[in-house]
C-alpha cells in the first residue's frame, strides 16, 4: 500500500491543502499519523475525492454527500458497484430537481407573461396563494 501525504492527495486530486484538510475534518476522507505524527492517507482518498468534487458539480450539498458515502467503507476505495449505487441514487434526485426547475420555469414564463407584476396570484412568490388572507401585492415586503 502507496501512503500519500497531504500534499499528494491536493496535487493528485486537484484540491487546495485546505479543502483536504476540511474534507477530512467533515469526515468524508480519513487519514492516520505516521511514527513522525505526519498525516497520511491511502490511495483509496483520491477516488473518494473525485466523487466528492463530482457530487458539488451536481448541485450535491455537503450533507447529501457525507449521506451517501457514508454507506461506502471508510478506508477503502469505492468500487464500480458503489459508484453504480451512488449514481443511481444521484439520477433519482437529480430527476427530481429537473422537474422542479422545470416547473419554476414554466411558472416564470407564465408569470411574466401574465404582466401583473404585482405579486398578488405569483406561483413563484405567492405558491398556493398562501398570502391571500394578509392582502394582496407584496405582502412580505410590506412587513420591513
């Protein structure tokens, strides 16, 4: 087995020292302290690293991405199966996401096409007319 020093990991993964050091501190990467109290990890970090950096490309928060990796072994690199359960779990929400997007752009068409401007009947900022009963037009705003 091939240890790696802090240094290795940033270079080899393309990450700052600091992002290292604060992936390890979040508990996605583990390390261990040789006989010299010098920190290292195994290979299997930079795997791990390029489906951390793969998962914030996505649009995955942090805590979505511990989630996940948390169900991988912590000090091995993951295989081609667990990156098949992880993207597939990915796709599921990356799906949803679109959908929704999907949906807040059709909203804004509509809402722009409507020409209110008033806020009153928004689907985006009003949703449901949730706001109704406290008067019409930009109810939040007047709240300041």
């Amino acid at each position: 087995m091939t240890e790696l020093t802090v240094g290795q990991v940033a270079r080899r993964t393309g990450v700052k020292i600091s992002t290292v050091h604060f992936y390890e501190q979040k508990k996605l990467i583990t390390s261990w302290r040789n006989n010299g109290n010098q920190r290292r990890f195994d290979r299997g970090v930079l795997r791990r690293i390029a489906i951390i950096k793969t998962a914030q490309q996505l649009g995955f928060s942090l805590a979505e991405i511990t989630q996940a990796l948390a169900h991988l072994p912590k000090n091995e690199a993951p295989t081609k199966n667990d990156w098949q359960d992880l993207s597939t779990q990915w796709r599921v929400n990356l799906d949803q996401r679109i959908k929704q997007l999907e949906s807040m752009r059709d909203d804004l068409t509509n809402c722009i096409g409507c020409g209110c401007l008033s806020l009153e009947n928004c689907p985006l900022y009003n949703q449901d007319d949730k706001l109704a009963s406290q008067g019409t037009g930009a109810v939040l705003w007047h709240a300041d």
